[in-house]
C-alpha cells in the first residue's frame, strides 16, 4: 500500500477507509490484487516524474506562470485565420459549453442524459436550417475530416472512386483530405487560376468521368475566393452521374446562399467561427450534412441522434440513428471509424446559433464582408502592396502580395509582431505561384481603428 | 433501504425551434462604423445574383435569457460525473476533471491562441506540450509522443498510419493485415481498417484473455502489426503479454497497446517494458481531461525511437532555452488532425498529472483497483449479476469488470438493457452494458475509478441489489421503467427505420406531417 497522503482527488485515499476495504475484500494489500501482473512487466520503483504541486494554489500559480509566457489574440490585434478564426464568442456560449453536467457527461444515453442529446439534436436542427438538408452528423474532428468523410461516403453511395478536390483548399486541409481518402478513393486536384482563385472548369471537365463519385468544392476557398461558378461546377459533376460536395464556413450562410440552391448534395464545413474560442485550433469541429435519404444516412460513419416518441404523447425522446453502421458494431470491418470528437463545440455552437438568429447571422455576414473588403483597399493603398491579390470576390480573407515591397512576408510579420500585430498567414510556400503573400482574415471583431492601425503600421514597416 | 427518494429534471422542453418568437434577438453583431461603410459601399454587389442568400435561415428567433434559460433547462437534465455517480460508464475512466484546470484552459493564454502564431508568441504552450511530452514518456517507457490525434479513435488511426509507413521504409509493404482481440476496443479494428488494412480479430480463450497460441496461429508474413487492449474491457490482465508481442515481433508486426484505461497500471507497469512499439492514452479518460459530450478529446500517442521518424507534423522539440515545432520531418506521416490537435486537453492532462506526481499516480492506480474489487464484493450479493469469466479464471480484476445478468435475464425476464432504464430512476446514468459483439450476454460494465467515495460504491451496490429485487419481485417495474427520469420509456425502432427516423427538426416536421412518428407508441 502506497503510504502517500490523503488527495483531494481521491475520496479513497484515507489510510483507515483504504483498510477497511481491503479488509471486505479479503486481502491483505493492494499489491494481491495485481496478482495477475507479471513480476517481470512491473515498474522497479517509482516513476520519476515531477514532485507533486498538492495545494491548488501552488498548482495554479505554476501552471499560469508557464502560460503567461504566450501571447494572445486577445491582447494582440490578430489577423490569422487560415483554417481557424478568430470571431466574438458570445458570454452565453461559454456560460452553455462551460456547464458541469456538459462538460462531464459523456455518450448519449436516452435518459441520464436527455438534455444533452436534445442540445445536440438541437444543433443539428439548426445547421439543417443553415444548409437545407435534412440530416446532419454529429461532429467530426474539424472540416478537413467532414471533407474526407464526405468524399468517402460520396464513393459509397456511387460506388465509385475517384473524386476531384480543389487546389485551393490549403496545404494542410488537402494532405489531411489525401491522407485519408488514399485507400479508398483516387483524389484528383483541380487548379485554380492564381489571378482570380477561381477553378479551372476545363479541367473539371476534362477529368469528371463514369467512376467519379463526387467534385468537391469550398465556399468560401481556403484562400478566401467565393467561387462563382459553382452552378456549373454541379451541373459538369451531376452530368456524369457524380455528387456535388460543398465545405462551407458557416458565418457566410446568412448573405451566401444555401448550397443545395446551387446543386450540392452533401455539405460539410467548420464550426468554431459559431462561438467557439480557438484553443490553438482546439476549437475546431467539422460537420457534414445531407438529404434524409437512406442512401446518404447509411453512409455516415459519424454518430447521428435521432427524436422520436416516447410511450408518453407529445413527450419527446432521443437515441442513436442506425447505429449498426457505426464502427462501434463494424470494428474491423468499418470503412471509417469514429470515436469521441468534438461534441461539446456541437452544444456551444447551437447556441450561438439560437442567439444571432436570421439576421444577426445576416448581418454578421455583411458586417464581415465589409470590414475585409475595407482593409484590402486600405493596405492596397500601400506602395508595393497588392490587396486583394486575387481578383475574384471574397468573404472574410484575402491574399495580400507584398512581392513588389521587395520584403518577404517573413520578415514583414516579425517586423508587424514586435508593433504588436500578428500579420496574416504566410502563403510563400504554401503557395509559390502567389510569390511573397499572405492570407489575412478579417472578422466582426475588427473594428475601422484596428484596420486603420494595421495599415499605419504596415505602412511604417514597409518605408 | 436506505436509497434516496429521487426525480431526475423534467422540464418537458419544447424543441428549440419552436420557442421562436419572430423579431426577438439574443445578440446583436458587432456593428460596422458608417464611415467604414461608405468606404466600401455593397462589395458583394457584383456577385451573380443567385450565390445571394434570398430567403434567410429559418433559425430560431429568442432573446437571450430565452436562450439560455433553455440550455439549462436541457443541462438539468443531463447527469455528468459532476452529477452523479458516473462509475456506471466501463471502458470510459468517468472521472474527477478538477475545476482548476478548467480555469486555466479558459483563460486567454489558451483559449485565445491561434494555432498559426509564431512560435515566439506561444513558449508556455510549447512548453507544457513538451514537458508533457517527457511524462508520457516516462509513464509508458516510449520516446516520443504526439498529441496532434483528437481522439483515442484517431490515435489508434494515426499509429496505423505509422505502422504502414515503416513497413513501406523497409520494402514491406505488402504487410496489409492487422490483428486484433474480440474484447480489444473496437476502435482497434476500426481504426486500422479506415486506414486500409484488412484486420483479423481473435477471440478470447477460457480464460477471459486472448492466449498465445491463438494470436500466432493469426500470424503470418502478411502482419503488419497487433493492436490490442490490457487489461481488455473484462478487466483480467493478460499475463502473456510481452510472450504475445515477441510473437508479433518474430513475425515482423509491431505492437500497439491501446491504453484509453490506463487507470488501473499508471506506474505499475509500462507499455515499453511489455515490448509494445507504440501506444495510446486518452487524455480525457485516465488523465482526467473532461469527457465533454463527446468532445474535446486528445489521443496521444507513443512511439519508441524506431518508429519517432513517423510522427504526424510537427512535432515540439526544445533546445534548452527555446521551444519549437519542427516540420522538417521527411518520414513524418504527415497531418493526422488540423493544427495541433486539441492541445487545452494537454494542458488540463499537465496539470493533473503536476498535482499528483509518481506517488500521487500510483495511488490513482491502486485505488482504481481497489475501488473496482471493493465494488465487486459488494456486488456479489446481488441476485442474478455474475462476473464474466469468473470460474474460468479466479484472478482479481483491475481497474474494470465486464459482468453479466444472464442468470436475471433467465430467472426473471429482465434483460440488462431493463435494468440499466432502470438504474436512471436512482439518480445515477445508465451503465454501459458492452462493446459489440455482447460476448458475455447481458453485459454489464462498471469501472469505479478512484474519483469515487466508499459511500459512493455502497450507494452503488444497493441500487444494484434493489433492481435485482424488483425483477424477481415485480419485474414489471424494471421492465416499463424508468418512472422518474427526465422522460418515460422510448421506443428505439424508429431510429431504424427510414420513414420515421428524424435527425433535424425539419425532418420531424416533414415526416410527422405524413403520419409517421407523432402518435405515442405502445410497447407492449
């Protein structure tokens, strides 16, 4: 019996308590009951670990101490996005997502937890409002898994498998997307033009074929672009008989129409814009969306929570949609696994969406769009600076081309991060085609003086 | 009967959606300056008219103390391990996530990162992803770990992929196979076949526990490697581990142990020392991160030095004065998960382990074990519930038990599926019964971890004894239970059937406008 002192985490560390269990078990010590471990597969002595910070003060100000060492975008002016952005994260969503009983709980359970499958039913309603479809997943581990689920179910429900991506995607969602799918799907990239982000649709048409599953597409791009030809784009994808996939950022669904208005059949996309703290890119969750069809829902290799009657009239129950195709039952016969993934950010961003509503969602929108088109032109004005450096039209990011200043962007963000900005995303080898340029992300929670300063400062590093 | 009178909340909440109240807000967005504006004009004038959103979302409209008093209404009726005594959940190390570390993870330094900043700007993060790192390290015998996997789950997934690309650095790629146990959890089937293998799954023998015969005979030049769980959901160690993992190896497989309940062995013994290539912990079972829902996850996975050139990108290394992440890894696998994974659980994880150190540890694993052997005498009194494999194999069990109420079912009528209803009438969630397939019928699995008073598995025990009761008793009470839960007895068939399943509000409105589901239904 260990002999270290009682632990506020531990109830059952009381030495007298520790006894009188033993005692009922019939054991001397708790060394009989790892009877069944081997001598010669245990630990000699202790772990060397660090000692222990037993006091909760001790702990706190150690661990704050360490982390106080970061730099936040809460007190540093923050134009990265890229994947993950930063947007205002509404009180009541952290009061929703920080309650005990959410934090704690975990699986669905039809009646222990009754609340919170009704909170996650609740999201999935919502998003169904967003996107128009019917059935929705729970979360996947963050838009580039919804991505890949998504092509993957797309070959399924074809029984094809090929499938055509975008070049403009950004490198870590597409090799996330090619990891994924490469043994069960052929990925085929579509360029795009570096003047305008646009896709190539004679290189669409030219590879969709008889075993492509699906063409998938991002509105906006990773680059920012919206892509105006995606009516064409579905119509090339459904003329040969394939899907047309959608990954969206879900806060330009007020001013942006729904895709399946333009022909899309599944729709996947992110959701920590909808009030989720970034957590370095902890916030991120993805969600993917279809028809109600059986051809789609038995697809999904995601959890997916149903409402249905109870033996009470009028009293609702939830519970677990054709859970036989989950890999829980499947195991070593799945084609995709899940597990635990991002539930919580399910809860917060239901609530955010119950909070901004049909024209809070509408506005924000509009409230974006023009904060990211005021800063382009304003650091356009710059001499050397090109913004937007992609001609086409764009939501909340645009690429900015400091090729002509002579300045990497390296340079020009450490230039920026001691005035106390962090610049945008550096594209340089990302994207070469685009030269020495940057992604920036612009948001609600820009104001005219934030982009006032970082053009002065811009302006000042630059002379 | 010294059971508490209980009623879970039951607030009968109406959907969200139809709460809506047209023209109430519950947030008003940032608002744009005019002069801004006028800057601007409409940029999105030029944008064909049909990309333009016409007809808006039909989201719900409610001011905001409608919102939320709504979600705790719905959080009143959620048990967590906050709650109650959560122990009922086996396989899922329900346990005590302290409310410090919460405070640590909300404030700016983490949960305002973004995960794109310079490294300059984020050393306490790097740093305690670090020196995270080492403790792993240290407690598992493995030199290198990533914590880029969200997930037990796609931990299991990632070390797949890295199985496959060593095999493919050394000319193997032919090794497409991927053993696996029956009572393994069923993420390490999944996992390596989403990642292309084909997986092959042995069963236990008498003794609860995969023997070595059987995993050699699944042996052959095709391996690629064994992914398996220790103790298995039974909650009996396999004493023929390290025998197991040298056959894998003379085979030329590696060895993955999946430690999502590590509860029961921290500083006791390691995956390292059993011979095991790589491994996985859960950072939100055994380390204490919050389940969340479902959320929030992190599977951080262990490798030795053989297979550290496979890491997911990138990884944190330190110079002893700097932390950094370095993508420079030619033989990584690449992105398992976008960015860094979710590095708040790492923090919290950090934390936990700070406060308890080795001691502290090894005293989560003995009273982990003490618990689930304590409980279990105490549930040796109850009529009808049988240890799995008990007369097969009389060692004590670790830090969880698979039990099975065959023999209630058989006396009584009352299946496992009654009785865990049942169990939410007494204010504690419903236990898990099994993984699938249920090889061990009418499957009961409880894993008292050490976050759980004395009182509390008395507590346990006797509701345990009272539901026994009632089956031989009046087994129409667990049958048509629950009866003081949140809501009465649902009817699952529906969630199988296409014309009646419904996973939106819309889909509600639109199915039972044709008739299917809006009637209650009679189950008997």
């Amino acid at each position: 019996m260990s002999d270290a002192a009682v632990h506020p985490y531990i109830p059952n560390s009381v030495p007298r308590i520790r006894q009188e269990m033993l005692d009922a078990i019939g054991v001397e010590s708790v060394e009989e009951l790892y009877g069944a471990i081997p001598e010669r597969l245990r630990v000699p002595g202790s772990l060397d670990l660090p000692e222990p910070l037993r006091s909760e003060y001790a702990l706190r100000r150690h661990v704050e101490g360490v982390l106080g060492r970061n730099e936040n975008c809460a007190e540093t002016l923050n134009f990265l996005g890229a994947g993950c952005w930063q947007h205002y994260v509404p009180a009541v969503c952290d009061e929703i997502a920080n309650r005990g009983e959410f934090l704690t709980a975990y699986y669905g359970e039809t009646y222990g937890d009754h609340g919170k499958l009704q909170a996650l039913f609740e999201f999935a309603s919502m998003l169904g409002e967003l996107v128009e479809l019917e059935a929705v997943s729970m979360p996947t581990y963050d838009w580039a898994s919804a991505a890949s689920t998504a092509i993957c179910m797309a070959a399924r429900i074809t029984g094809r498998s090929a499938a055509l991506v975008p070049g403009s995607a950004g490198a870590e969602r597409s090799s996330l997307i090619a990891g994924y799918c490469e043994p069960w799907v052929e990925l085929a990239t579509i360029p795009f033009d570096p003047a305008t982000g646009l896709l190539d649709l004679d290189r669409v048409r030219e590879a969709v074929g008889s075993e492509t599953a699906c063409v998938y597409v991002e509105m906006p791009s990773y680059l920012g672009t919206i892509e105006t030809q995606v009516a064409e784009l579905a119509a090339l994808a459904h003329d040969a008989g394939a899907l047309f996939v959608v990954g969206v950022d879900p806060t330009s669904l007020g001013i942006l129409d729904a895709p399946p208005r333009y022909g899309a059949d599944i729709v996947c996309g992110e959701l920590q814009p909808l009030g989720i703290h970034m957590h370095y890119g902890g916030g991120l969750a993805g969600f993917v969306a279809s028809p109600d069809e059986e051809r789609f829902v038995s697809e999904y290799p995601t959890f997916l929570i149903g409402l249905g009657p109870t033996v009470v009239e009028g009293e609702y129950g939830f519970g677990e949609v054709v859970w036989e195709r989950t890999s829980y039952v499947q195991r070593g016969d799945s084609k995709e696994y899940t597990g635990t993934t991002q539930f919580l950010w399910a809860i917060a961003a239901g609530a955010y969406l119950a909070l901004v509503g049909p024209q809070g969602l509408a506005e924000l929108g509009q409230g974006i769009v023009e904060r990211s088109h005021y800063a382009a032109q304003r650091l356009g004005e710059l001499p050397g600076v090109r913004a937007p450096a992609l001609e086409g039209a764009f939501f909340k990011e645009f690429v900015v081309d400091l090729g002509e200043t002579g300045r990497t962007v390296e340079e020009v963000n450490g230039a920026l991060r001691a005035r106390g900005i962090f610049g945008g995303k550096d594209l340089s080898s990302e994207y070469p085609q685009l030269g020495q340029s940057a992604l920036y992300s612009v948001t609600e929670v820009h104001t005219k003086a934030d982009i006032d300063r970082l053009t002065d400062e811009l302006a000042e590093v630059l002379r | 009967m010294t059971l508490r009178p209980f009623h879970q909340a039951s607030w009968n909440e109406p959907i969200l959606l139809e709460l809506s109240s047209p023209g109430e807000r519950g947030l008003i967005v940032p608002e744009v300056e005019d002069e801004l504006r006028a800057a601007v004009g409409d940029p999105l004038a030029g944008l064909p008219p049909e990309l333009r959103r016409t007809e808006p979302p039909a989201l719900p409209e409610l001011s905001q103390p409608q919102v939320l008093r709504h979600f705790l209404r719905l959080s009143q009726e959620t048990f967590g391990n906050d709650v109650d005594i959560h122990l009922g959940l086996g396989t899922c190390t329900m346990k005590y996530s302290p409310k410090v570390n919460e405070e640590l993870v909300r404030s700016a330094n983490v949960a305002d990162l973004h995960p794109l900043q310079d490294d300059e700007t984020v050393q306490g993060m790097l740093e305690v992803l670090y020196r995270f790192e080492r403790m792993l390290c240290e407690i598992s015998g493995m030199s290198r770990f990533t914590f880029q996997p969200a997930g037990g789950s796609q931990a299991v997934y990632a070390n797949a992929r890295m199985m496959r690309a060593y095999h493919e650095a050394r000319g193997e790629g032919h090794r497409d196979e991927i053993v696996t146990t029956i009572f393994s959890h069923p993420c390490d089937g999944a996992g390596p076949a989403t990642a292309g293998y084909k997986v092959i799954t042995v069963y236990a023998g008498d003794m609860g526990y995969p023997e070595p015969d059987a995993i050699k005979a699944a042996l052959s030049d095709r391996t690629a490697g064994l992914m398996i769980t220790n103790p298995e959901d039974t909650g009996l160690f396999n004493p023929h581990i390290d025998e197991i993992v040298t056959l894998v190896h003379d085979a030329g497989g590696l060895c993955h142990y999946d430690q999502a309940n590590a509860n029961g062995i921290l500083g006791v013994t390691r995956a390292r020392d059993a011979g095991f290539d790589l491994c996985q912990f859960n950072l939100h079972k055994t380390f204490s991160s919050p389940h969340a829902s479902m959320g929030l996850p992190c599977g951080a996975a262990g490798v030795t030095d053989e297979l550290a050139p496979y890491l997911p990108s990138p990884t944190v290394e330190f110079d002893g004065s700097r932390y950094s992440l370095d993508y420079d890894r030619p033989q990584s696998v690449g992105k398992i998960r976008a960015f860094h994974g979710v590095p708040s659980a790492v923090v919290r994880s950090f934390a936990w382990v700070l406060s308890l150190g080795a001691e502290g540890l090894r005293q989560v694993a003995e009273t982990a074990v003490l618990n689930n052997n304590y409980l279990a005498q105490k549930l040796s009194d109850v009529r009808g519930l049988e240890v799995s494999f008990a007369n097969e194999n009389p060692s004590h069990r670790l830090e969880q038990i698979r039990y099975s109420l065959a023999k209630l079912q058989e006396e009584t009528g009352v299946g496992t599926l009654d009785v865990a209803r049942r169990t939410a009438d007494f204010g504690v969630a419903s236990y898990f019964p099994s993984h699938e397939p249920w090889i061990v019928p009418e499957p009961v699995t409880l894993e008292p971890s050490e976050s759980y008073s004395r009182a509390d598995l008395d507590t346990y025990a006797e509701i345990m004894g009272e539901i026994s009761r009632e089956a031989y008793e009046e087994p129409e009470t667990v049958l048509n239970a629950p009866h003081r839960s949140t809501i009465h007895q649902m009817d699952p068939a529906p969630h199988d059937d296409p014309e009646r399943w419904a996973l939106t509000w819309r889909a509600y409105l639109r199915k039972s406008e044709a008739g299917a589901p809006t009637a209650s239904v009679d189950l008997e």
